[in-house]
C-alpha cells in the first residue's frame, strides 16, 4: 500500500483532473486537511466533452444536497468520466468514441460501458451526448471483433499494447491493450446498449457491424462453456503471480461441463480460483436478455434475438443446480466461484458484477431471500476480503490487497439497502474517505484514507454520482441532511 500512488509510466498524466491539496481545519475529526470546496474539475476549455443536459442536472441534484461536502463531491465526480476520459472522432463514417479508464491510456469493455451508464437517463435531450453513445457502442463492437476475448484495447487498433501485457503468453492481436477473459467484458456493452435503445429508441448504433459483433459475443459465451473441450483461450503471465496468470498451461482450473460459462478473470482482472465465477454468469443471464430484447426491436432480427434468449436460458438454469453453496447456518446462498464438480467456495469482491452488486446489473431482485442472504454473508467476517477498520468497514479483494477497501463496495450497499440507517452510515464513511481530494479513489487503508490507490479512477467517480441520483429518486429525504 503506497501513498498517492504514482502512475504507471504509460499512463496518462494524474494532474490532468485536477486535484488539489485539502487546505483547512481538521477534517472529521482524523487530522486529515479539510478540503477547499472548489470545483476540482479541469477548466471549462480543457474538459474532453460538454454536455448541456449534464451541466444541468448537475445543478439541479446539487441544489437538492444539503451537505456542502457531498455536494461538492458530487459536482466534481459526476462528470468525470465527460471531463477527462472520453476522446471522439470517426471511423468508417460513423461516430468513434474512446473512453480510457482515468490513469490508464486504454479502453476496459467493462469500465467504458459502467463509466457512461450514469448518463444514459440523459441522452434523449442532448443530441450531442448521444452521438457519443453511439460512438461509444460502435467502437465496443469493432474492439469485439477484433477479439472478444481481450479486456481492453488501444485507441489506435493496429497499435501494439502500451501495457506489460505485451508480453503475456496469448494470443495478443494488434489494437488489443490486455487479453485476459472476463465473462463480464461481454456483459457491459450488452447492457449498455439497451440502456441507450429502451432510453432513446434510436436504432443509428445498431447496425450490421454492431449485430456482426453481438452475435460474436454470443458465440464466444457458448465457446467458453467448452462443451466440447477447452476452446482456443489460453494465457499465462511472465510475472506468474497466482492473481495474474492462469494453471495447467494457461487453460485454468479443470470443470466439468454443466453449461455454465467459464471467466478465467474476474472484473478485477485477477486470476479466478474456480472457473465458473457466479456473478459474472448471473450477469450474463441478465444481459443476454437485455440483449435479445435489442436485437428483436431494433435490428428485428429474431434468430439473433432467439439464440441469446436460449443461451440466458441455459445459464440460468446451471447456475440454478450448480451456482450455490451454503452459509454456516445451513442457509441457501450463492457461491462466489464454483467447478461444477461440486466444489464452491464463497467470498464476494469489491468489483461489479459482485454477489452483493447483482440487482443494480438486473441479475437479482432487491427483495429476493436468496439475495438477501448472500449480500449479508458477504458483509461480514465470513468473507475474507470484508475489512472493518477506524476509517470505515467495507470489501475489498486479492487486487490491491488485506485491510484496502473499495468505495465501490460501500456505493453498492447503499445502493442495494433500504435501511436508513445503514445508507447514512454509508454516506458518512464515503464523505471521510476521500481524503480531501474530491474523488472516489480505487480503495483505500481501513484505517487512513490518506493511504490510497488511483486518484483517478472515472469508473468509481461514476458509481459515487449513481449513487446519489439513486438516493434521489428512492430517499430524498436522506439528501436533505448533513453528514
């Protein structure tokens, strides 16, 4: 655990988003600078995109937050992923957006479609930001076909990785950043794009590349249930650290065959333990319906529209003989990771899809008691990667390593609860982290949020303005208080 760690040397400058030294009285009691509540966002001229209907909502959810703090917050967080990460052009005649991660110069299938779901809601009055979803959705489907087993890709797709990845044993094609399979990197743009169809109804992004580049996705889902033996997908990495690399000549664990679909990395982007990762399959249930209902309504393309529809179908009912495990009480919960074989063991991670995220991806109902029980397994000591410290209590997992909680994970219990005291506690604990900077960090010390990972991290920032935009429609009674 580093102070304020640096930037890798192929990442793009942190200074860019602007973040400042807190300056001030002592900060909620923990001797941290009290931060100067002025805009940390990059001036009007140097932010990478403007859009009316954002700047406006930004207004109008701040002036409904009570605390100075959350507000300022909010206002600095919301618009990151606008502000700092997104670059557009064309590409073929249609629209091209890249969206980098923050302090990584390359574009996760996962974090470009988390990072601007929080603006969807927005599109159908801004022409503008839904020529950059459209661009958005265009570039996933041409990384997808350039391979759909890679995480993240490069903005210029005949360019060599700028990552250590360059020298992972895969198969590394040009325009591919990292090649480690994640379930969950098909998932997203699935999820983006009927996010974006149900909102606006505008079939310009859904063409015959973006249809070519689903059906793909599908394929290589069905690939990787490996019915009929290990598929083409193999990696091993140099470094061989047990999270980075993947057994038996980089194949991964053995399973047997049930029908669910293997993820050789979690969203973390560390090496699974067992290869049939739950979330992420649960996730994939929910996504290849979403996905159908795309394909049927704005391609009308009904086989597409059936075929995924049948392969949801077929998940749901593996992971329903094959997706759970018990709690120490005897109770039914989901596993985190399971063989097939009957071996399962739980714990849930910061990252989304997570046991505990899984009704904010449309995988589980709030009120289901199936969910219920594993969300409340997952916070606590049964889970290893759960830390409670003097700063606050939350999960983490194996990526930045013990006693390093994710913002992310606190986000998701609020998200996921009705109870009030339990948002307010969360609230409480997100306003102390940031450590006077203004931003949702990657994770942080259980006990000094001085001690943190990326400053800039668009993905969290995102999630943090989800969260409050949520509390808005379900409990604005809660955003009428201080903290």
């Amino acid at each position: 655990m580093v102070r304020n760690e640096a930037p890798q040397p192929a990442r793009r400058d942190v200074l860019r988003t602007g973040l400042v030294a807190g300056a001030g009285l002592a900060f909620a009691g923990r001797g941290i600078a009290a931060p100067a509540l002025s805009s940390q966002r990059p001036p009007v001229a140097k932010r990478a995109f403007r859009s009316v209907a954002v700047e406006r909502e930004i207004a109008r959810v701040t002036r409904r937050l009570a605390d100075p703090e959350l507000a300022w917050l909010f206002a600095n967080c919301y618009p990151n992923t606008l502000d700092t990460t997104v670059r557009q052009g064309t590409a073929e005649g249609q629209p091209d957006t890249f969206v980098i991660t923050g302090d990584i110069d390359a574009m996760w299938l996962r974090d470009s479609s988390a990072q601007l779901q929080t603006y969807v809601h927005l599109t159908p009055g801004d022409a503008a930001l839904r020529r950059l979803f459209h661009g958005a959705i265009q570039r996933q489907a041409r990384c997808i076909l350039i391979d759909p087993y890679a995480n993240a890709f490069m903005a210029d797709p005949a360019a060599r990785s700028n990552l250590g990845a360059i020298d992972d044993l895969t198969d590394m094609k040009p325009g591919v950043a990292e090649r480690k399979w994640e379930l969950d990197s098909l998932c997203y743009p699935m999820r983006l794009a009927h996010a974006y169809w149900t909102a606006t109804h505008d079939k310009a992004p859904f063409d015959a590349r973006w249809g070519e580049a689903m059906a793909r996705a599908v394929a290589t889902m069905r690939e990787q249930q490996r019915k009929h033996g290990d598929g083409p997908y193999q990696f091993e990495r140099v470094n061989r650290f047990a999270t980075e690399t993947l057994m038996l000549k980089g194949v991964g664990a053995p399973t047997a065959k049930v029908g669910l679909i293997h993820s050789m990395f979690r969203p973390s982007d560390d090496a699974c333990t067992l290869p049939f990762l739950i979330p992420s399959n649960l996730f994939a249930v929910a996504a290849l319906r979403m996905l159908a209902q795309v394909q049927d309504e704005a391609r009308g393309d009904r086989a597409a529209a059936a075929d995924s529809r049948a392969l949801a179908d077929e998940v749901d009912a593996a992971l329903a003989t094959y997706g759970r495990t018990r709690a120490p009480d005897g109770s039914e919960v989901w596993a985190f990771e399971t063989d097939g074989f009957g071996n399962a063991f739980f714990m849930d991670d910061a990252n989304v899809p997570s046991l505990s995220a899984l009704p904010l991806l449309g995988a589980a109902r709030r009120d289901d008691p199936l969910y219920r029980r594993t969300r409340a397994l997952a916070w606590s000591e049964r889970n290893p990667y759960f830390f409670r410290g003097k700063a606050a209590a939350g999960i983490g997992g194996p990526h930045k390593g013990l006693g390093m909680i994710w913002p992310m994970s606190i986000i998701v219990r609020a998200m996921t609860s009705d109870d009030e005291a339990e948002i307010v506690e969360c609230l409480g604990w997100l306003k102390r982290t940031h450590a006077g900077t203004g931003f949702i960090h990657e994770s942080f010390d259980q006990d000094d949020p001085t001690r943190f990972s990326r400053p800039w991290f668009a993905w969290a920032n995102g999630l943090f303005g989800d969260l409050i935009l949520d509390l808005e429609r379900r409990r604005p009674d809660l955003l009428a208080r201080r903290y």
